[in-house]
C-alpha cells in the first residue's frame, strides 16, 4: 500500500465488499449450478463498478476479489514451484483383468478390514494443485514432473470453477487436485476463432488447456472458458483423518459445499461387479459428456486406509486407473479429395462409408500428408480402419487388411493442384506437396489476403475473411496492392452471394472502418510490412531481421541469395525463398504500387546510443520500469542485441524479480556477469 495515499473511505470499503458478495454468488450460480440470476448487462455493470472502486482504491482490490477473473496479470516467465507433497500419478492399465487383480489385491491387503470403493471420471486434462490457506487460493501450480511444477496462479484464478475464497468450514491449509479441461463447445470455438486469425488450430482439448495455462496474459486466459474438476483433496494426515474427511467420497462432497466444482458422476461401489458396471457404462456414455475424459479412476474411499496400502514405486496401492481403449471401426474408402490450405499445402483427406464411431458419424478424416499415405500404403477399394480416443478427432490408424481385395492397384497420389491445376511440387524433406501457384490459387490468394490484414501484419481488422472473399468476388481486390486503391463508393452496398455459407455486407459505416484501417496501417513499421508481404519461410522474426539488416525494401530486394543467407536466423532455403520472390516481376510490382500508397518500405532509426553497441544481454524475470518488450527494445536502441538464451557469447544476465532458476543457474556456470535492473539503467544513463 502506498503509505501517502489516504485510505478509502468507508463508503467505497463497504461498496466493494457487496459488490464482491453479489458478483461471488452471482458467479457461483452460474458457474456451478448454471443458473442465470441477472442479465449480463446487469453483471458487466457490477463488474465494471468493482474494477473502477478497486483502481481508485488499490489497497481494496485483494487477491480474492472477483476482478481477478478478468485477469490482465502479465507472466513473464512462470515460476518453478516445488510441491509440498509430490503429485503423484496413477497405476493404469487396459485391462480388466487388472482391475480384478487390483480389486483381490486390495481386498487381501486389508485383510477383512471393511472397506468401499469410489468409481470417478478420469478428466482429460492437466493435473493442478490449488493451495488454500484460510479460506483463500495463495498458489495454483502445474503438475510439472510431480516434484516441481509451473506457478500458474494468475491464470489459475481466471477459472470460473477454480474457487478464490471458500464457503463454510474448510481446512486451515490443504491443496485441491485436480483436472483443468477445456469443455468441448469453447474449445471448438475458440479454433474457429483461431483459424479465422490465421493461427494454428489446437490439435486436442487437451493440448489447448494446457497451452492456455500457460499464456501469459491471463486476460487471454480468462476468455478461454476452461473449467477446473476436482479429483482430490490433500491433507497430511489421512490415517487420523475424522468425520467427511474420513473417506474420499466425504472429502469431495465437502469440498463442493465450499465451492468447488465436482463433478456427479462418482460412485461409492462395494465390490468388482459395481466397479465393472460403472466402467461399461462410462465407456459407452462418455462420448455425451461436454469434456473429454480418458477412462475411470478407482479409489479405495476409505482415505484412513491409505497409509497402510502404501505405494509402490510410482504410485499409491489405493488407486487405480482404468482406461479406455480408442474405438476402432473399419469403413470402405470411397475417394481421396485434396484441400489446398491457405499457404498452398495439400492435404489429403479420406472420405470414407459412413460410420458410426464414439457417437457421431465419420464421414471424413485426414490423410495428413504424402508421407503419411505411402506410409499407410492405400490400394483402391480398401476398407481404412479409423479410431477415436479421448479426443473428438477421429484418426485413420491403418488398413484393414483382411479386406484388401486382390491385385487391388496403389492408389496414385494427385500430380495436380485440386484447385487451380498447377502440378504440385514437394520441397527436399518435407513431408508433403504444395501448389506453387501462390498468386493465381484461390484459397492462397484469399489466405495471402488474410495474412497479410492480420494482426501480427498490417493490423487491418476490419477487413475478417468474409469481407475479403467478398471484394474478391467483386472483382475490386486481386492482390494485396489492390486494397489500397478501394473507393468508398465501390464498398458501399456489396453483398455476398446468396450461396456462400458465411454472408457479409458492408454498409457506409464499414466502409468507412476498412478505409480508416487501411489508412492508420500506412504507419505499421517496416519489418511488419515485410512479415505482411507473406514471402514463404518469412516468418515474424525473419522479417525483423531482414528489416533491421537491409534497412529498406531496395538493398532487400537486389540481394542476391548469399547476401540473404548472411542476415542472422536465415537458412539456404529461405534465403532462397526470398530471391525467388522479389525476381517475380509481378511481385516488384506489387510492392511498388504498395510504396506508392504510402506504406513503410525502410526502416526508421530509433537508435538514442551506442553504449551497448557488441553486447549481447539476456534478459529474465519481472522488471520495475519495464515491460519485456520495452526492455529489449531499450536494449537495441542503445545499440545491443536482446537474446533469450544464455552462451557463452552471452555479455550479461539482466536479472529481474522472479529471475527462474536455470538461468541463474547457467549464467554462473558458463561465468556471466549478472546485472540488476538499476546497473542497466545507469548503463543507458537513465
Ligand atoms: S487421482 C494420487 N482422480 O490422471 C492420485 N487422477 O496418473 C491422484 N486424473 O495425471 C490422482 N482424473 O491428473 C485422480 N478422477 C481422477 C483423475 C485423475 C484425471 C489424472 C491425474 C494424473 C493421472 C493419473
């Protein structure tokens, strides 16, 4: 707190505390119980209030408030944590064969001692543990290798599910275990929004929880809709364990009476056949749930009983997790189409008989690429065998061989482009083909027009795929060049197709957006220019660092390939990439017309000073003046090079708060001197 300030007035400390009240119970019941008590607006403006009282009075907004859902904490790096007990993980078989020997195993273990069994969901997520300490969240950490894992708290606390203060009576000190999924509607809609931004999709759930884990903004955390089930309530002393927390069922239900999400679906079950029955069920039933799971855990319930069942070297004796086997189906193939993806890759995809599989019908899946097919070896007429696991991706695992017909000839993989007809060609060790008619090719034009309005590019947002389908169809845009010659007058009143799927207009007020957009993106720095041109292997970085090397789109373009091949970070290939494109005549055109427009074609100097000039600093942890941004900018204005891997080029260690341990560990190792963030400053003299 700052001590000058005057405190808050009690008005604004009792105006918080209902606020935090009515929004934690609003949360609650929608979160929990999927009840709807006020509308959103009515709860954006309560929010809204929260977030204005607490900036106004910082020392009211504590960790617990439910402005913290929001996030908007930025992780530089995530802390490595070591947990206070292990997380460990489970025994798990396919086989149920081992479940009854787990089952007799146990039961011979306790020796006539009575016991149950609790039958749960195996949640397909990533593991967490949540310490709370008077009632509070202090600590949420990642599984990690089970002795040391990532200090996600921020993130953590942007989960709906992932109480920040409990209800009624809790343990002093404890740590919730569990599972963060993400559901399956957010995450499928947050792939279509990430396919529409021209990011990669996320291939699984799974992979997307824990990607968003570890974002670092947890505003962006927050929007992801990841939901936390809890599995497991740690206390120190199991065996002296009384009343609830005597059993693990016990445990769970107390722990929802404090707030947590638990899931229903968990069974006290007396013996094998109870045990069985829960697993059948599940395996069929699973595919209607809204979140992935990847089979059953069975827990010997009685939790004073854990101590004396032990571990083994792995895992605890008193559990034990069943999974499920991927289910497999095996469907004729009808035909290969291919897809041509916005950068000119083809993919191959299978279209198949349908089939009925893990509660949905397949129809078609991928072939991924040519590698991927001669590697199945396909002859016409055969029957593919396609599998789902936990995930809602069907995959094609092999062929079904008892069903390959004799003499059935290898079916030929396209020479030409499916759209365009240009024969595809395949760079040396790639695993598939691409269509090099990158400027005639429908889905690359349009996908060259998508990268380059991105936002990572020119930042043009008002101009989303539909909008630029549409200027294509009009005939106005052929090239990025074009978009800089729109007219109001042309945009005002166009409307798609009345086949297209996705249907667009735009109005006077979109016009006006697009030519605003197009105009404020005449002042985007040169290297995003370059990124924006979409050359092949030019990525973000490459791009920086041909900017920064050449200076100007003139010495860039009359480079030969080996002068490209000196700039840092680029290879043969993209070098030669770079050649090829600027020798295209129409490609030269382009990029005079956009000069002509206005656009940045050279770097602009922003260096204050050469005191840096041959250092190379590697910059970790949290900083009091600077963003990381800022901070590696600052470095090259002064003339130094930023790098985020200690060698032994390496000139210093500038250590901030939070520094992660392995850098410390190497900078001393390999002996660079390690700064702190005022020796930088008096470096630069600020
Ligand atoms: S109990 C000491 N229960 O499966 C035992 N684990 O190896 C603590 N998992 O990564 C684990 N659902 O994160 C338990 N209902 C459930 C679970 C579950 C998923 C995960 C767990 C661990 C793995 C087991």
């Amino acid at each position: 707190m700052d001590l000058f300030s005057t405190p808050a007035p009690e008005n604004a400390v009792q105006r918080v505390a209902e606020l935090t009240q009515l929004i934690d119970h609003y949360n609650y019941e929608y979160y929990m119980n999927d009840k709807s008590l006020v509308s959103d607006f009515e709860f954006d403006a309560l929010l809204r209030e929260l977030i204005e009282l607490e900036s106004q009075y910082p020392e009211l907004a504590l960790p617990t408030s439910p402005t913290k859902r929001v996030g908007g904490e930025i992780n530089k790096t995530f802390r490595q944590v070591e947990h206070r007990f292990p997380m460990l993980s489970l025994g798990n078989t396919y086989s149920m064969e081992e479940i009854e020997e787990f089952e007799m195993r146990t039961r011979k273990l306790l020796d006539g001692v009575p016991f149950t069994y609790t039958c749960e969901l195996k949640y397909d997520g990533v593991a967490i543990g949540l310490t709370y300490k008077h009632g509070e969240l202090v600590q949420a950490v990642t599984r990690g290798n089970g002795a040391v894992g990532d200090d996600i708290t921020d993130n953590a606390r942007t989960i709906p599910t992932i109480p920040l203060k409990l209800k009624g009576n809790y343990p002093d000190d404890f740590e919730a275990r569990g599972e963060v999924v993400y559901p399956f509607d957010a995450f499928e809609a947050m792939n279509k929004l990430r396919e529409a931004e021209g990011d990669e999709p996320f291939a699984n759930p799974r992979n997307a929880a824990s990607g968003s884990l570890k974002l670092q903004n947890s505003a962006e955390c927050a929007k992801r809709k990841l939901m936390f089930c809890m599995y497991f309530m740690m206390l120190p002393e199991d065996e002296n364990a009384q009343g609830d927390y005597a059993t693990h069922y016990g445990r769970l239900q107390a722990a929802k009476e404090m707030g947590f999400k638990v899931q229903p679906y968990i069974k006290e079950c007396k013996g094998i056949n109870e045990i069985k029955s829960f697993i059948d069920f599940w395996d069929k039933e699973r595919w209607n749930l809204p979140f992935g799971i990847d089979g059953v855990v069975i827990k010997v319930n009685q939790t004073t009983l854990w101590n004396s069942l032990g571990m083994t070297a792995k895992s605890p004796r008193w559990a034990i997790a069943y999974k499920f086997k991927a289910e497999r189906v095996s469907t004729p193939l009808l035909e290969v189409s291919y897809q041509v993806g916005r950068t000119g890759v083809v993919t191959p995809v299978a279209n198949m008989e349908p089939v009925w599989l893990g509660g949905t019908t397949v129809r078609r899946a991928t072939l991924c690429n040519a590698d991927y097919m001669a590697k199945l070896d396909i002859h016409e007429g055969d029957y593919l065998l396609v599998e789902k696991g936990g995930e809602i991706i069907p995959k094609i695992v092999g062929i079904d061989m008892d069903q390959r017909k004799p003499d059935a000839p290898v079916l030929q993989y396209t020479q030409v482009c499916p759209v365009c007809g240009t024969p595809l060609v395949r760079a040396d060790g790639e695993a598939g083909y691409y269509c090099p008619n990158q400027d005639g090719c429908l889905p690359q034009l349009l996908g060259h027009l998508e990268h380059f309005v991105g936002r990572k590019a020119m930042n043009i947002d008002s101009l989303g795929s539909e909008r630029l389908k549409l200027l294509y169809d009009a005939g106005l845009v052929k090239n990025v060049a074009d978009l800089y010659d729109l007219e109001r007058n042309q945009l005002i009143g166009l409307e798609s197709n009345p086949t297209e799927t996705a249907k667009t207009s735009i109005q006077e007020k979109g016009a006006d957006n697009i030519l605003k957009a197009l105009e404020v993106s005449k002042e985007v720095p040169f290297e995003r220019v370059l990124f924006a041109l979409g050359i092949r292997y030019v990525g973000e970085v490459g791009a920086k660092k041909l900017a920064r090397y050449f200076g100007n789109i003139d010495a860039l373009m009359e480079a030969n390939v080996m002068e490209l091949a000196m700039v840092d970070d680029i290879g043969d290939v993209t070098a030669m990439a770079i050649y090829d494109y600027f020798a295209n005549a129409e490609h030269k055109a382009i990029v005079e017309r956009l000069r002509n427009a206005g656009l940045q074609m050279q770097v602009v100097d922003n260096r204050i000073s050469n005191v840096l000039d041959g250092m190379t600093i590697v910059v970790s942890g949290v900083f009091e003046h600077f963003s990381r941004e800022e901070i590696k900018n600052t470095i090259e204005q002064h003339g130094g090079k930023a790098s985020g891997s200690i060698s032994g080029k390496t000139t210093y260690l500038l250590a901030g708060a939070k520094m992660g341990p392995e850098k410390l560990k190497k900078a001393e190792k390999l002996g660079v001197k390690i700064i702190s963030e005022q020796d930088f400053m008096a470096m630069i003299g600020k």
